[in-house]
C-alpha cells in the first residue's frame, strides 16, 4: 500500500464520524520573514488580485520552489487586507477526496456542524455570500487531491461554483506541477522556476551568515535555485560542515535528484533529504539515531526522563550527544527552545521513518518508555507532571497509535491512552476519536475499563451527554466485572457528576452515596473525601447549605487525614464557594486564603490561579475594585503561564466584570470578547454562551438594544443545544429585561414565565426568587402594583429560603420602590432600611450606598429636603470610595433635582453639569445622560430661558431616541409641552402632549395618565371644555387599561 492510499485510508476511515466534530478553523499561516528573488511575481500577483474582474490566480511549480512562500507573502500584503476584509487558508494536504477538501473549507470558514446538513456546498457559497465584503480563498497543496484523476472533475466544479455565486471572491491556489486547472473560468497563471543565481547566493549568505566561497558557488550552481534545497544547503554550513564537502558529497552522490531545466520536473523534497542522510559524515548509527527520532513528531526533549530514556533503549554502543552533533551538523536535525528540544521538518522525519524497524524491540521499548512515564504522571494540577506530560504530549499520542500495532500490546498501554486522553481534556482537546479507535483492540477488560470511563468523561466535558451515559455505563460494567471496586467507585462518581449536569438530582445523590460506600470499602480516604465534596456539590444545588456544610466539612477532614493537601485546597475552595453563597465574606477569604496557601506549597499554580481568581470575585463583592484588579491579573498570569485557556477564559470574563464595576466598556468588551474566542478555540459551549450573555450585557448598558438582542439569542441557543437548562432560565431572564427596555411587555413576560418554569424543574430555588424578581419589575412597568407586591414578596421568601441575603436586601429594595410608586412613603422608608441594614451587616459597600441614596429619594419626595440632602451626600461619597462612576453622576443628578425644588438654581447647575460631564466623559449611558438634560432644561424654564431649555429638551430626545428609549421620549415629550404652555404656543403644547401619549400608549405605562390630565389643561385653556373634561374621564377611568384607552 503506497504513502497516498495510506493516507486516504486513514482519513475516510475518521470521516465516518465528522459529523460529531466539531469546526476547527485554520488560521492564516505567517508571513514570511524575508523573500528573495520573488519581488516581480509577488506584485504581479497582487496587482492581479486587486484589479482583475476575475481574481483566479494559480501559483504553479515543483515541489519545493517556493509556491507556498509566494502565496503567503501574497496573503498578507496590505494591499491585499485592504481589499479582502475576509480571507480564509485550506491547507489539502492529506484530503484526497472532494467530501473532505469541502470540510476543510467550511471548517475554514467556521461553519457550525448544525448548518452544514447534506448540502455544504450551498453552506459554503452562503457563508461566502454573507455580508457582501470581498473575500479571498486561499488553497494550498491542491495537488493532493486533483493529482487522482476520478477528483479532478469534482474539483473543477467545485471551483466553478465558488466562482460563480458572487463576483467577489478571489481564488488563489497552490499546486505542484505546471498544468492548469479545468475550470469553466480562465486563470492567472503563474508557473515558478528557480531563482535567478544571484538570487540563490543572497539566500545562502543570509541563511548561512558566510561568504559564498567557490565550492558553495558550484554547488549552488549544481542546485538550479530550488529554495529548499539552498536553504538546507545554507543551514548545513551554518552548523559547521565545509561546503567543499558537501559538494563532494553531493557529486558523489548524484545531482539528477534536484534537478531543473527542460522538460524535467524538479526532484521530490524525499532526494534533497537523501543528500544529507547518506552523506559520508552519516554513519549508520547516527542513522539508526534518525530512524528513532522520526517516532517523536516533536522531537526529542534533552530534560530528564526523556533523553536519559531514550539513550537506554538504542541498540549497541551508540552514544547519543556525539551522534546527534554530528546530524545538526548535516542540519537534519536542530536544537531549540529551553529546555532544548532537538527536532527535525517533518518531510525529513517523514523519509527518515523508513531507516529503524518499526517491529522491534528498542521501538517496543520506545514506546514502554512513555507508557510508563505518563501513568506515574496522572495529577494535572501538579507543575512537575505539566512540565513532564504537556511538551510530549504530540510525541505520546504518536507512540500510542504505534504502540498498538505491535504483537503483543506493550503492557497497560490501554490505561496510557485514558491517561493521554485526561491530559488532553485539562488542555481542552478532545481526544474522544482517539479514544474510540482503540475500543476495538484487544485491550485488557481494566484497562478498557479506563478507556470507557475517560471517554465518558471527555464527552460529557463537550456536551455530548447520551454518548457519555453510555462509556461510564460500560465503564462500571468492566470495573464490575474485574472486581476493580475503586475503578467502580470512580464510575458511580463520574456518573453521577453527568446525572448532575442533567439535573437528575436524586439520580446523582445515589450514584455518589454508591461511590461513597465503594470507597469506603476500599478504604481509600482521598476518594471518601471526593465523594463528600461531589454531595456537598449536590446540596448546594438544593439550596441545601447547611447539609452541603457538614459534607464538605467531612471531606477536608479526610483530605487532612490522607495529607492530601491539593485536595485540602480544593475543600478550601468549596467551603469558600458555600460561604460566599451565605454572605459570609470575611470566613470566605480565610477559606480562599488557605487554599491559596495550599496550593503554593504543593506548587499547584492552576490551582493557585483558581484561588485568585476566587479572591478577586470576592473583592468585586466588596466592591474593592483596585484590589479585585490586582487578583484577577495574577490569575490570568498563571492561567497564562500553565497554557490552561479554559481558567484563562473564565479569568477574562470576571475582568470583564470588573470593568463593567468601573463603567469601562470598551475594556470590558475586549475582556469579554477575548474570553469568548478562548471558549471557542476550546469548543467550551457553556462558556461560549457565557460570554455571549456578558457581552448583550454590556451591548444593554450601551443602549444598542438590537445587538443585545443577537447576543442573549445565540446564548440561548447554545444552551438549548446543550441542554443547560439552568442556562437557558438565565439567558430568557436578560431577553425579558431586553423586551422590557424595547417596550415588548407581553413578550418580556412570556420570558420571564418560560424562565420560572425552568428553574422549577431543576428545583433551582434561587433562580426563581430572581425570576419573580424581574416579574414584579414587569408588573410595575405596567402599572399593576398588587401584582408587583405579589411577585416581590414571592421573591423574599425565596431569598429567606436560601439564606441569600443580598438577594432578601434587593427584594426588600424592591418592595421600597413599589411603596414609593405607591406614595406609601413611611413604608418605603421601612423596607429600605430594613434592606440597608441587611447590606450593612454583610458589608456590601453597593448595597449600603444604593440604600441610602433611596432614602434619599423618599425624604425628597416627602418633602424633607435637608434629610434628602444629607442622605445624597453621604450616597455620593460611598459611590466615590467605590468607584462607580454612573452612580456618581446619577447622585449628582438628585442632588441637582433637590436645588431645583428650593429653587437653588446655580447649585442645581452646577450638580447637574457634573453629572453631565461624567456621562459625557467617562462612560456611555444615554437613558441617565438624556435624564440630566430633561433636569437641565427644567432648570432654563425655571430661569425663563425657553431656547436653552428647548435645546435641552432636544438634545434629551436625540439620546433617548439612541437608546430606543421610548418612555424617556415621552417624558421629554411632556417636558416640551409643559415648556410650550408656559411660553403660550398652546398648539406646539398639544402637539407635544399627543406625541407623549402617542409613546405611553405603545408601551402602555402609567405616565399617559397624567399626561392626559396636562393635555386636558390646555383644552381648557383653549376653550375645548367637551374635549377636556373626555381627557380627565378617561385619566379617572383608566388608572390602568391602556390598551382599553388606546
């Protein structure tokens, strides 16, 4: 069987299953650092891309002449991103089939599984098609597919096509040989040859760092300017040989093989290496040194274990330095990095595989190596075993693959695999194809038993639960059947975590009480105390805290028991998480602290970084912003450091968090972005929809209201796709807070009625206080306050039940506000207080100000001016130790207010201003910005300046009107009619009422009724007395049936 039916046979044999992987786009490969003798062929190219109306181009040659280096160079030339927003790379190499070549452009493009269905071709020519902006496609190695001729007609109309549904897509090829594409569409061909000999000596001296002398003259001469070919030359004198013997070497040897000219296609890539692996200088032994790196796709690393390891298992004498020297000297093999790594090109690993026996004992003993090395190196969170496992990890899977084609199977080779899969997993590689391939060998039951349950867990981490069941079902099976009672044990546990993402509660309590019972009898302690962490879990998902409490309790008990000290740390952490869930900040970060501690000394920086990350989330709690700061950058830095892009992600999202704190969005949506393209590089959903919520968030604080929208439906799809029902409640929640901010009210309680219902089922007691929550803010927008009280004290006694106590303070909060709507002033006061005191007992610093600066309001509209004063003041110095600059300028906004009412109209300008420079300088809120300009105009009516109260009004409708806020438009349309009343231009008044009413009704709020009563007074004013008293009936009736009115 030749290298391409091998190839092929490998591919159509993992194809069976592409359609449960996932889109994995290919990044746009580097510009070259320099290009040499190729400047013409670059701008003809380019001038052809960004001119033609048909922008086909075919960069035509042999193998090795620099097709690739030219193209890329193209790619990235900034003419070419000026024209092509959109460019995408495919590389074909090892895609020997249209079906796979069509794959790799839609992973290209980042079509998702789902949209792909049986015809991809249209998905493709779709996603081309999508935004209009011109794209540039660039396929490299095409000659891998349309070399087999039963592909080339595919090829050609697939190419016809792409090229016929938009005439803004440029094509660029690569493609070995010199014949043309059979398209339907001409080409801009371009067929390389080699470069020029002057050309071939700068390249040489500048790869080199020598002087060209005569012997190198010759041979580069003898090279006919193949770049490949000059630049191994190059590198070989730049490690030490003389070129004089290379060049004997190479006239000994022959030079047909790298020949150019006539009709004669330019040798392989495999004759070039065969110059320098044959040289005289190349003993066998330092072949046979060859033959055994090429097993090592990363090559060969120089720290312990793996060189002394390596040295041990060749055959005879060979002593390992002497013979690696002498094969960077024939510049096949190179040293880098720190710690080194020695490492051939893959071509030249490719040719030298056929130089060792794959069939014997020192290769057997290769692979025993890793075996045994990875199963000592089972604890991911252990820096010795990442700086151990993560380097090799492309050389373990290698060696696995080829440890099963060996007689008989190298022992516990089937529980290395599992091992390699969990190393991927902690990465975020899923390794499920890996795994499944090798169910079918003859793997010991144990070790297949480790396989299943790896598997199970793998797809469990990427949302494919059903097929999870089934692995850890067959997992317990075989762990069962061998008697392995901790193996079972491990499977009840792993189950039961999949039975909690499925919010089958009672289903996981008697999986992990099983495990519990398993591990007890095996009397191991460490799995005792991670079975009491995993029901301490389930508690906590039960509201349960005080039996989630004694569980987790008991499990750092045994962790201390069995000096399990990460575990210790772990507990720590847990027992924080439970803390922070009662309130109880300062235990809190005592248990956060310990952890931390823990962890240093066990040299755990990942778990180290989740400590951090864990004190900032803290600190955002307790609103120490500065500090929070200081603990969520050293978690990125050692999430960063550990290259653990999933506790990066995480990381860059409650950074996020923290600039929103501060009202730095455009900081927080970087945060949020980045975090998003690291849960999509990982294929984290859950994360994904996360930080697709963050950002409609932030897009909501903005005002851009339909990117908001984008943004909480394709979270909620993605939590529908993975069936996170917890998720899915939340991301209904924000879209109900969206339909209420666009007016939607109906719509906004269809989402918050789906949220409750879901939170039901997963008995998440918690979500439905803040469902009924939202609810009541509903029922207030729609003037139905006995429904808003009901939903409100609905939520308090969830919150009671909880034992959430900054939810009990907001509910409290809530029901003030209910009160104030309701003029039930005393009442209000009660509830705020009663929710100030409960901020101030779990020092939420926001809380107490927010409280206060409510207190406020009440006193204000009791008429208690000097209180409302005192109060604003003491709110505003709270929200300036904490930052938070939109509370800010809205404080100075009330205190503005308050002069107003005592007719301080300088002090009111001058509050006013503030708040209007802060919004105008320092954060983006339109509604609160539009607001203070409403205030400043009351304050020009005041002083008779109608112009600059007028322009004020404007300006407030200009901002709300951004903020498709329509109940602030009507507001300032009433502002507007009360203006034009006082100035006497009674039409322009009534105009303005009719505009205000026109708004209130479409979004049926209670403010239309005391509109109707203003619109009446200028009826009577005017002398329509039947008109006005209909108004004052209506407003009378209504109090509140808009729709009935309308």
């Amino acid at each position: 069987m030749n290298f391409q039916t091998t190839c092929m046979t490998i591919i159509l044999n993992r194809s069976s299953s592409a359609a449960s992987m996932r889109a994995v786009p290919q990044a746009l490969p580097p510009s070259p650092k320099f290009v040499i003798g190729r400047g013409s062929v670059v701008e003809s190219i380019v001038q052809v891309t960004t001119t033609s109306s048909e922008p086909y181009i075919a960069i035509l040659g042999s193998g090795g002449i620099g097709k690739t280096t030219i193209a890329t160079t193209v790619l990235h030339d900034s003419r070419i991103t000026s024209v092509y927003p959109r460019r995408y790379f495919v590389s074909s190499e090892l895609a020997p089939t249209i079906e796979l070549l069509e794959i790799r452009v839609a992973d290209a493009l980042s079509i998702p599984q789902s949209e792909r269905g049986a015809d991809l071709v249209s998905r493709i020519v779709d996603h081309i098609c999508r935004d209009g902006h011109p794209v540039l496609l660039y396929i490299d190695n095409l000659e891998s597919i349309w070399e087999i001729k039963s592909e080339q007609p595919k090829v050609d109309y697939f190419l016809d096509v792409l090229s016929g549904a938009t005439n803004r897509l440029a094509i660029l090829v690569t493609m070995r040989g010199t014949q043309e594409l059979k398209t339907s569409f001409p080409w801009h061909s371009t067929i390389l040859s080699g470069l020029e000999m002057q050309d071939s000596v700068t390249m040489y001296e500048k790869l080199s760092t020598k002087s060209a002398d005569a012997s190198a003259q010759e041979l580069l001469s003898k090279l006919s300017g193949s770049p490949l070919a000059v630049k191994l030359f190059a590198l070989m004198v730049k490690e030490g040989d003389k070129p004089a013997q290379l060049l004997s070497s190479w006239n000994e040897h022959g030079a047909g093989a790298l020949e150019i000219g006539g009709k004669h296609r330019l040798s392989s890539l495999e004759q070039s290496i065969h110059l320098s692996v044959f040289s005289p200088r190349i003993d066998d032994n330092a072949r046979l040194v060859l033959g055994f790196m090429a097993l090592l796709p990363d090559g060969l690393s120089t720290s312990f274990p793996w060189f002394e390891g390596f040295e041990s298992i060749l055959p005879g004498k060979i002593t390992l330095q002497p013979a690696l020297r002498g094969l960077r000297r024939a510049a096949l093999l190179d040293e880098n990095g720190e710690p080194s790594r020695w490492q051939m090109l893959p071509p030249i690993r490719q040719f030298c595989l056929q130089l060792v026996d794959s069939a014997s004992s020192a290769v057997a003993s290769l692979v025993q190596l890793y075996i045994k090395t990875i199963t000592q190196h089972g604890d991911y969170s252990s820096s010795t075993s990442q700086a151990t496992i993560l380097p090799e990890m492309a050389n373990i899977r290698g060696l696995l693959l080829h440890g099963f084609k060996l007689q008989p199977l190298p022992l516990y080779i089937g529980a290395a695999s599992a091992k390699y899969a969990g190393w991927a997993d902690w990465q975020a590689i899923d390794e499920s194809v890996f795994l499944s391939s090798i169910l079918h060998l003859p793997v010991p039951d144990g070790d297949l038993a480790h396989i299943h349950r790896r598997l199970g867990k793998l797809n469990s981490t990427w949302d494919r639960l059903d097929a999870a069941e089934a692995s850890l079902t067959k997992a317990l099976e075989l762990y069962r059947h061998v008697q392995d009672r901790l193996g079972a044990a491990n499977a009840h546990k792993s189950i039961g975590s999949l039975q909690l993402r499925r919010y089958q509660l009672e289903e996981a309590g008697v999986s992990f009480k099983c495990a519990l019972e398993l591990y007890k009898d095996a009397e191991n302690r460490t799995g005792e105390a991670n079975a009491h962490t995993a029901i301490g879990d389930l508690h906590m998902r039960r509201d349960q805290l005080d039996a989630a409490e004694v569980s987790l309790i008991c499990a750092l008990g045994l962790y201390k028991d069995a000096k399990n000290r990460l575990g210790e740390a772990n507990a720590h952490i847990a027992i924080g998480d439970l803390q922070m869930r009662r309130d109880q900040l300062d235990a809190a970060e005592v248990s956060f602290r310990g952890a931390l501690e823990l962890y240093k000394d066990v040299k755990d920086r990942t778990g180290e970084a989740s400590a951090h990350k864990s004190i900032g989330g803290l600190q955002l709690r307790r609103d120490q912003l500065d500090a929070a700061e200081v603990s969520l950058k050293r978690a990125l830095e050692l999430f960063q450091d550990v290259k653990h892009r999933g506790g990066e992600a995480d990381a860059r999202i409650a950074t996020g968090d923290l600039y929103m704190r501060r009202h730095q969005l455009e900081a927080a949506e970087l945060s949020f972005r980045c975090a998003l393209q690291l849960y999509k590089d990982t294929k984290t959903r859950r994360g994904e929809a996360n930080a697709c919520i963050a950002i409609g968030d932030l897009h909501m604080r903005r005002d851009q209201l339909e990117a908001a929208g984008v943004s909480f439906r394709c979270a909620l799809g993605i939590y529908k796709y993975i069936k996170n029902r917890t998720g899915e409640a939340s991301a209904n929640i924000f879209i109900g807070d969206l339909r209420i901010r666009q007016g939607q009210l109906d719509a906004a309680e269809v989402s918050f009625r789906c949220a409750i219902e879901l939170y039901k089922d997963v008995e998440d007691r918690l979500g439905e206080a803040i469902v009924h929550t939202s609810i009541g803010d509903l029922h207030m927008c729609q003037d139905q306050l006995d429904a808003a009280e009901v939903s409100f004290r609905c939520a308090l006694e969830l919150y009671k039940d909880v034992k959430d106590q900054v939810g009990e303070a907001n509910a409290h909060i809530s029901i003030g506000k209910l009160h104030t709507r309701r003029d039930q002033l005393e009442a209000a006061r009660v509830s705020f207080r009663c929710a100030l005191v409960q901020h101030s007992e779990i020092q939420d610093q926001w809380g107490i100000a927010a409280c206060t600066f409510l207190l406020g309001q009440v006193s204000f509209r009791n008429r208690e001016f000097d209180a409302a004063d005192s109060a604003f003041s003491e709110a505003l110095a709270l929200w300036e130790v904490i930052g938070d600059a939109r509370n800010i300028a809205e404080t100075h906004q009330a205190i503005g207010d308050l002069h107003l009412q005592r007719i301080q109209l300088d002090d009111a300008e001058t509050s006013l201003h503030r708040a209007l420079d802060i919004y105008t300088t320092e954060i983006t809120a339109l509604v609160f910005e539009a607001l203070t300009n409403r205030s400043i105009g009351k304050l020009h009516l005041l002083r008779d300046q109608y112009e600059e109260s007028e322009r004020a009004f404007q300006r407030a409708l200009e901002l709300d009107a951004a903020a498709s806020s329509r109940v602030g438009q009507g507001q300032t349309y009433r502002c507007l009619g009360e203006m034009f009343v006082k100035r006497g231009d009674l039409g322009a008044a009534e105009s303005s009422y009719n505009d205000a009413l026109r708004l209130f009704f479409e979004i049926e709020d209670y403010q239309a009724t005391p509109c109707l009563l203003d619109l009446g007074k200028v009826w009577v004013q005017q002398g329509k007395i039947e008109e006005s008293e209909a108004t004052d009936a209506v407003a009378l009736k209504t109090r509140w049936d808009v729709k009935k009115t309308a």
